[in-house]
C-alpha cells in the first residue's frame, strides 16, 4: 500500500519508495525505508498531507505519497 492510503492517526513503516520522484528534502528528513511514519492531517481537496516523520512535521502533496510504499503498524 501506499502512504496516500492511509487514514487519518495511522501509523507505518516505509518499505521503499520511488527515489526519482520523492523530493531529497524529504529524503533527508527521515523519509527513509525502515523509518515510522504518521499521517496526522489530511488537507481537504485533494491537499497535502501531514505527517510526522522521526519527530518532525512534514508536509508532502498527494502525488508524492502515492510513490512511497509504507506497511500499516498497531502500535
């Protein structure tokens, strides 16, 4: 699945991502395979989303989640 498709308060773990089309800058705030991530918000309209990602918040247009794959925890 991807990070676009999670709900709201959900919690995972990167599995990879698409390195062509995920912005460095994301990259180098942790946005790395193995490393947790939280979707907080969700912008109305198809806005960006809003995400902690190792204690820093982010946020990141629809389009670029599609291209991170992410696998949901339960913690």
């Amino acid at each position: 699945m991807t990070l676009a498709q999670l709900n709201k308060g959900e919690k995972a773990i990167i599995e990879d991502l698409n390195t062509d089309l995920v912005p460095l800058k994301l990259i180098e705030m942790g946005c790395l395979p193995g490393n947790q991530i939280e979707l907080l918000q969700l912008a109305p309209f198809k806005g960006p989303l809003f995400l902690n990602v190792n204690g820093a918040q982010v946020a990141i247009r629809k389009e670029t989640a599609e291209h991170i794959q992410v696998k949901r925890t339960t913690e």
